[in-house]
C-alpha cells in the first residue's frame, strides 16, 4: 500500500470551493470533516481520506470544519508543524485542537440561521453533543447528512478496499471462533442486551478468527457484525472479499450480508424489540440513531476479551519476538558495523531493517511505519522520515528506532536508542534515567485491580527527580496480529478505570526528548502475569517479551542501583541465551559483547 | 465535648416504632436517614445525630432506610464490625454500602405505589437522583420531607450547638479576610457565576477568618453564607454565638442574619435573575430546588485557595508542628522508660500523651480521637479504644498510635509504630517496606500537574513487591487551624483530577495491618513546595513538616537502600536538631539515641 503522500485533481483551493459549491446546492451552510471512516480506526483507507482530499493534511488525526466564508484545520500536539507545512493558511485557520477545541469555533464562527451540516456515520455521539450545542450557541443548527457531499464532488475518489478475508488458524488464535461467539452472547446478559453491535473491525477479526489487508499495517477486513444471544453473527461484508473456503471457516451460525444491509438491519433488530449493546466510544452515531430507545450504550464485548491473550497467542507472542528480536540484532550488529562510515542515512538504515524483518518466519507485514530518527530528528516524537527531512546518523549523538511487525503469530513493536561514537555526559544522564523508569516498570508488581494509571509514575519517577518528563503515554495495549494500539487498558498519566489482567500485552516505553538535539526511548513489551506464591491476596507483575540489546554505551553505571544493573544483567543475558542459536556468527559476536554484564 | 456513646430515652425498637407512627401520620411509607447533616461534614453535633438515635451506630458514616416492614443499615468496610455490635439485627438488616447500595435495596425492597421520604436537606443531588431511580425502578417515588419526621418524634434530642465564634487573628490566617472577599468574589466570573453559596463551614471559616467550637476537633461555627460579586457576604448564623467584637472583625460588608432567613435569600437571589454557584459534592438538594435554574453547579470556590496555604500559614505550620513534635517525643520518651513494667494500657497511654499536648502554647483540641492501638488492635484502621476493646503494650509486638492537635498556628497529624521489645523478622520486614514507601514519596519529585492519584503507587511499591498492600489512601489534605481532612487533593488509589500545587499540605502515611497480629502506619504530614532550578519546567517537591523519630528498633536496615538510610538519617538530625531545645534533659539523652545514624 502506498503510504507516500496522496496526489488529487486540482489544487486545494478548487477542491474547497467544490465542497462549498455542493453545500450551497443542498441549503446547507457547512460541513464538518474528520480525518476518521465509519470504522473510527487508527487507519483509514484511500478512499475515506477526506480530510487529506480537502485540505492536504495526513496525519493521523485531526478534522476540518468548513463555512461560507472561513475554514479551519484542529490538529492536536503531535501534528502542528505537519500541518503548517502541508494546509495552505490562506484556506484553512490551522487551530491546536485541544488549544481550540472544534466546538469552540463552531460556537464563534457560525453565524445565526446557518446550518452546519455533518455524516453521521463518521461521528460518535459525544461529538455530536458538542457540535450541536456549539452550533445552538452560535444561533445556527448542526445537521445529519446521510449522503457526504465530499464524496459527491470527489472526481478520482479511489475505490474501497477489497483486500482477501482469510481464516486466523487456531493455532495462532487458541480458541476457535465458535468458543468466542458463545462466550461473548453469554455475556450479553449481563449488559441487559439480547444483542451488540460491532463496529471495530479488530473486535470482529477477533470473534470470528478472521483476518484482511482493508488498511495499512493491521490485518483487518473493514466490516460491521451483529452478535446475537444465540451466539450467531450477522458479518456485513462485501461477499468478494471472502477467500475460498471461508464460508466453511465461518460456519452456518454466521451469515454473510452486504455492508449495505447493515443500517436496516439494525432498525429491524429495534422494531422486534431487542436491546442491542453499542460502544459510545467506537460506534457513530449514525448507528444509535438507527437503534433509537433499543440502544444500550455499554462497551464492546470483545474488546477485554481480546485484550486478554490465552496461552496459545501468549506462546506465540514469545517466538514472534525471538525472530524480531534477531532481526533487530542482525540490524544493530550490522548498524554497529558500518556507522563509521558516516554515510548512514535515517531511510536506508531503516529499509535495512525492514528488510531483516522480512527474512523472517511468518512474516506479514510491519506493524506501524518505523520510526527512524537521528539526532534532533529522535525527539520528535511520531518522526517520519522524508527525503527532505532525512538526517544522517552522526558521530556522539543518538539513533533512535521505533518499529515492530505483524507476524501470524503476533505482533511486535520495539523502540531502541542506538549512541552513535560517545554520547556527551548528559544525555548518557538522561539515558540511564529513562532506563531507571523502564526497568522499575519491568520489575514491579502490583495487586489485583490496579490500573495503567496507578503504575504510570514508576516509570516516570527517576526522570521527575531530575525536573525533567515526557509528553507521551508509558505504555498501550497491542494485539495478536492485531493492532499494536488497542486497549482497554494503558499505562499513562490519564486516568483509567481498566485494570491490567493477565495475558494483557502492554508497551513499556518511556522516553526523554530535548527538541532540536536529541531523543531517547527504551521500549519492550510485556506480558501481565500472575505471580503465584506471593503476599496476601492475587499478584500480578510483567513478564519482558521483547528481546534485542539495549546500548550498554549510553548508560552512565554509576546513576543505576544494584537491583537495576541486575535486572540489566539478567535481560541481557536472557537476549544473548535466546537470540544466538537465531543469528549468523557475525552477529552472534556483537550480541555476546553487546550483552555482556554491565560491571564486566 | 462527650464523645462516648450517646445515651437515649427508650429502647431501638421503640424509637423505630415511633417514626413508624409518625410516617404513617404523615400518609409516608418509608424514610431514609442519613449520617449526615445539612452541613456535609465529618463531624455532626449531637443535635444531629439522628442516625444513632434511630439505630444506635454512632460510626462517622452510614445510612439507614425504613420501610414499614423492614429496616437496613448501611456502613463501609469500617464500621462492619462496629454496626455488628451497635445495631440490632432484628430490627435491621446490616448491608456494606459499596457491596448492596442503598439504591439496590430500594429498588428490591420498596413496594409498587410506595412513598419513600428524604430529607432534602440532609441529601446530596446525586443521592436524590440514585434514589429516586432506584424507587421509580420499584414503581414507588420519593418524596422531598421538608419538615424531619425523626426531629417529630425525638423527644429528647439535644439543643443544637452555640460555641462562641471567634475572629482568626491576621498572624496565623496570613491573608485578611477582606482580601480573600476580593479575591473569590473576582474568581466568580470564570463559573458564569455572580453569586456563591457556601455551605462548608470550613470555606466560610477560611473565608471570613473567624473560628467556632460546634463539632468536637474542628474549630468550625455551622452557619450557611453567600458571597456576592461586590465581595460582600450574607452570613447565616444565629447571632448569640458571636463572641464580643466580632461584628468588627467582620466588618460592614458581613451581613449577619438568621439560619431561618437562608432559604428565602436564595429564592430572592434566583428571583432576581442571578446567577448563583454551588458546590452538588457539598450542597444538599434542598439549596438547588430553592435556586432553580439559577443554579450553576462549581466547585465551592474557596475550597482550592484554602488548599494553598500562604507563607504566615506555612510557617504557622512549621512552628506547630515543632510544638506538637516536643509533646510526641516527651511521650515516646516516657513509653520507652514504663512500657518494661507491662502494665501500660491503650487508653492510659493516649491520655498521657494528650496530657503532654496540653502543655503545649496555641493548643486546643486534639484534631481527631487518638487511635491507640496495642498489638492486633493496631490493625484495625479506624480503632478506638474503649476500656472492653483496649489492650496492654505487650512484649514484642507493636504499638500504633495515630494522633495530632489543633493549635491556633496549625493542624496537626501524625502516626508512629513503636516496637515493644523486639518485634520478629516478618514485623520488621513490614515495617521497613512501609518505610521504604514512605521514603520515596517524601522523596519524590513531579512537574507541574502531577495528581496525588499519580504518585500513590511510589508509597506502595515496596509492599506490593511482596504482595503486600494496605486498604486505605495515602494522604489527605490537611486544613490551617481547620479540618484535619480537607480536599480537594488527595494522595488515592481513587481517580482524582486535582494537580498537587504548592502550599498544600497532605500526609504521608502508607501503613501495612495484618488482622488479628499487628498494625502498621508511619504518617508525616508534608507540605508541597516548588523546587527552584531543577529540569526542563516547574517542578514541585515535598517538606516533611512533622518533627518525630522514626523507630530504628522496627527496621530491618538491610532492606533500605543507600538514598533512603540517607533520608532517615538526616531526617532524624532534623528532628533531633529542631526538638532537644523543646524538651528536658530526659528527653532529649532518650531522642538522641532514638536519632543516632542508622549505621551509627
């Protein structure tokens, strides 16, 4: 899939006059575009980019908001100098979404009797709350479009995904999808719903052990499902997608329907008098308007099930990182030998990588586009590297890299900081905290029912004692050759009510970042187990699945404690111990010096 | 002011007979009492004790509902022994409020076409919202009691309180009280507001700088007031409890008038199309149905100022908390010297040390009811001794005692664990990772933002390495000659979205109980201060205020880590250095050894 910008007919400027031509043939005064699809996924394919049609701008996240006379781009933290550089200011105000919320505008912008027109199938409902009374607010009136005018004037839209459904084999998945679905409806009961909705594709590629190539990076088959209490599915999906042989896969308890059938199949399902489970936080509100007083707003209930990984995907997250940690380590070893040169560029290095990656078993795919930052470009902290921003790696700064893959087995996502000939003082300083934060993450344990959110500090606290932060979560949920951002649950400063339960896959990645010099990040991830034998009540504690050498150059010893030299030691020798039958000698001799004890 | 078990005419079973007859007067069918009174306090004066006339529970916290068969009573895990010895179970049923809620009783108890009563003063928005569901779920309503059927039939309910009020002098408030007028009067805009109805008497204590004697340990006057944009007040209040010259102090811009009157003041205020805020966490139902939709729903708004103590405060605090540590160590230095007799007991001992209190200059109150806990009484959080409970200080166990006081300059808090003999490997392994939490959040460092609810794992992660845990919070905030216990901070497992700003002080008081052995808590009371030169933004830190040793006879020292024998050891030279000129001789030969270096 080309992940290099998108080139359209005409220039922005022709495009936003198209929009507005189309509002002022349908009466309508504005509109509303998100960058997310009807699926509020992290990616989202060609041919629901509006956002990046209309104005230019690729990130990830964000949303535009159109008038007769004035424009705006809300773009949050990650995205703001992106967005400078890619929306024309003569067109679009670009605003700091949290700075100036959407709503905000609205409410000073719209003028009385305007109407401001919306697809609800691209909103969720809390959206649509603010809009509608920023819109009051101003005088004016938010209104659902069913048919998106963007799509009407969007000449070279290209066409929707069709990409291959396959089976996910039980001996990656553990459970057969048959298991699930009976689980699932049973658990309905307890949401007083005969039934739910599913709009998370990740949620049904779990249910029904089944997985595509809808969009870049996660293996997922854009569709929707209703799951009924007598454990069957209704999937819909375009029936061309369906590789031969997944009917069978499937089995008779799930029936296939057009994606078009779906909105009517939900207002059938509300007529006869079903409560039908919808997640506020995923689903439109497209979805809730059509189940009306039959909606039950309650959580996706595959989502902590997924969450959870049994033995089998656990055991397969362990060998999936045993091949990308030797990927990793062929890469460093290979890194360590040609940096010299001088002549190291960050997209090369980074296609080297890949291309270790992808000698491997099982491969798939990579699991998010990597992050290949040197120097001053590592502490921007969701970097991605162009042509024209590319830097090459020198001598006494930090290399940082952030990458993973999507194996059958499972899915990875490591970040490691490379020091590049002899870091000064201070970043060694800044290194060795950011360590301190990762390994007192690696090491705790913790009761039952606590939160990402109560761990958060730990991981921070060796940087808070210096004054120093990072302006970024500590860790997220990653799938099982799923998504390598899901949740419920995460580990960050924000509150969250999910505790971390066994089998949970989690990210352990704390950094430190001094813009325009350079950034540090250690990431692993870990599994949430249970510690048996222990304390007073149930004990869990996290279990390191990632495995590649993290740069004993950069660490200043004398800042660790004795217990995080031996959690040091003990990691690394437990990466020597795993990755040398996997690699050549070459590299198995730079691992043995790369691992070697910290005092040795 | 008597705080043993209040004594009333008739048995239980009479006095439910009567409100029974009263409700059934009234064409009533049930009535739910609350612990609370109209002010949503800690304590509540004996006048309003009409849970434990109903009932006989005399705990902090609690609810009974009647219907006119049944009868339940509702505590948390607290008091789930207490309401087992008080309460009789044939007249009601005993249920833990978070396991059945009051709410589920309802609904599953009351009758279709029932009427449950509520006080509306005595009951929070949200209780009336849960209720009212919950009955509505039966196919009963609730119903606003304006006129309380228990204050019908009480026949022997004492006069309400009418303690002297008194002006908070300038030299310990740090800030005048018509300054603080101009200052919350300014803040109201920001909430849309142009009044504030306050019904904390703490924020009105704070406020107008005056203190009362109504409730036992917290110097407050029950009164209701409202400040208005001009920064003038209406203070309702009955006009004999103020002392000579406080009229004065209070200056023409206090508007004295009658509780009675404050009822129609708000619907005057609402009548008059303003604006009014009020607090729905503090404010009973009863102040949002008189102002209607004039009410704004904020957060009191001198609860947060309160919060930050300004530098006379600070420094108030510092000077008590040197008094009350002379009087703490006077008595650990006579415990040390009688407690070989084995004839100490918990209720001699907690005299003796408030006897020692006493003596000290700007004592007057204890803050809270001594906890003094011998052996496995030391593991009931919220003990109180009573001469059937009470234990004597034996040989080899611990003893806990948690205590603090009320001086004109400062509130007070803190808790010890004292090693009688020699306490084995298990206590004292406990005891030092108790320490250990302790230490780290003393220690800690955080930016600007930082919640208590964020730092609270660093004071349990040295228990939870061992699966361990202690079944309470970590710290709460502690008022300025006012509550012992004031938000909006809070040191929690629990959500909370409050930053920790400088100026606040909150305790430090991880502790680790084992049922039926022994009890452990090490509480400091620490103010938040701002770090100056440290890092990449504003960074915040922790002084430990309270001044008292640390028992070295309960550490296993080959537990700590360098940095943490560090702190104890310069924490008791602190201690030591700040007390021996307070106390005689005895004393300070016995604090000397008790603060040698823990090497030493």
């Amino acid at each position: 899939m080309d992940e290099g910008r998108p080139v359209y007919a005409g220039d922005t400027a022709e495009r936003l006059g198209m929009l507005r031509a189309e509002l002022g043939r349908r009466g309508i005064d504005g509109f509303i575009v998100p960058r997310t699809d009807e699926y509020q996924g992290e990616y989202v394919p060609a041919a629901s980019q509006r956002l990046a049609w209309l104005t230019g701008f690729t990130g990830s996240a964000g949303l535009a908001i159109v008038l007769p006379d004035s424009a705006a781009v809300f773009v949050d933290g990650r995205y703001t100098l992106q967005a400078e550089a890619e929306v024309d200011a003569r067109l679009f105000a670009r605003r700091h979404v949290t700075g100036a919320p959407p709503a905000a505008w609205i409410a000073q912008s719209l003028k009385p009797g305007q109407k401001l027109g919306y697809d609800p199938r691209l909103t969720t409902l809390g959206e649509v709350e603010r809009y509608g009374a920023a819109a009051a607010k101003a005088g004016g009136s938010l209104v659902a479009l069913l048919d998106n005018p963007v799509d009407a004037v969007w000449k070279d839209r290209p066409a929707p995904p069709c990409a291959p459904v396959v089976a996910h084999e039980l001996r990656f998945a553990g459970e057969s999808a048959d298991s699930k679905r009976r689980r699932i409806a049973a658990s309905l009961g307890a949401s007083e719903a005969d039934a739910a909705v599913l709009t998370a594709p990740d949620s049904i590629a779990w249910l029904l052990n089944i997985r595509g190539g809808d969009v870049p990076h996660t293996p997922l088959a854009l569709s929707f499902a209703i799951l009924h209490a007598d454990s069957s599915v209704d999937l819909f999906i375009e029936r061309e997608k369906l590789s031969p042989g997944l009917d069978r896969h499937l089995g008779p308890a799930v029936r296939i329907a057009s994606p078009a059938a779906f909105g009517a199949a939900l207002e059938r399902l509300a007529a006869s008098g079903q409560r039908v489970a919808a997640d506020p936080a995923s689903a439109a509100s497209w979805v809730f308007d059509r189940l009306g007083t039959a909606a039950r707003r309650v959580a996706d209930p595959c989502q902590l099930p997924k969450a959870c990984k049994n033995t089998v995907e656990l055991d397969g997250a362990r060998a999936a990182h045993r091949r990308d940690g030797a990927a990793l380590t062929r890469f460093l070893a290979w890194l360590a030998g040609n940096v010299a040169s001088g002549q190291l560029r960050e997209i090369a290095v980074s296609d080297r990588l890949e291309a270790f990656r992808r000698e491997g078993e099982l491969f798939r795919d990579l699991s998010f586009p990597t992050i290949s930052g040197a120097g001053s470009n590592g502490a921007i902290v969701h970097y991605h590297a162009s042509p024209a921003s590319e830097r090459g790696l020198e001598k006494n700064s930090f290399y940082l890299v952030d990458s993973g893959a999507q194996y059958l087995d499972g899915t990875t996502d490591v970040t490691r900081t490379v020091a590049i000939g002899e870091p000064n003082a201070e970043m060694k300083d800044r290194f060795t905290r950011v360590l301190k934060g990762h390994i007192a993450l690696a090491l705790c344990r913790f009761p039952r029912g606590t939160t990402g959110s109560q761990l958060d500090a730990l991981a921070r606290a060796a940087l808070w004692q210096a004054g120093l932060d990072y302006d970024h979560g500590t860790g997220h949920g990653v799938g099982s050759y799923l998504g390598v951002h899901e949740g419920p649950q995460r580990i960050s400063k924000l509150p969250n009510s999910q505790a971390l339960l066994p089998g949970m896959i989690v990210s352990n990645e704390p950094g430190y970042y001094k813009t325009g010099a350079y950034g540090i990040r250690i990431e692993n991830l870990v599994a949430v187990i249970k510690l048996a034998g222990l304390g007073d009540g149930e004990v869990y504690g996290f279990e390191t699945l990632t495995l590649a050498p993290i740069d004993r150059n950069a660490i200043d010893a004398s800042l660790l404690e004795r217990h995080e030299t031996e959690w040091l030691d003990a990691y690394h020798a437990q990466v020597r111990d795993s990755l040398t039958p996997l690699v050549d000698p070459d590299t198995a001799a730079w691992l043995a010096a790369a691992t070697r004890p910290l005092g040795g």
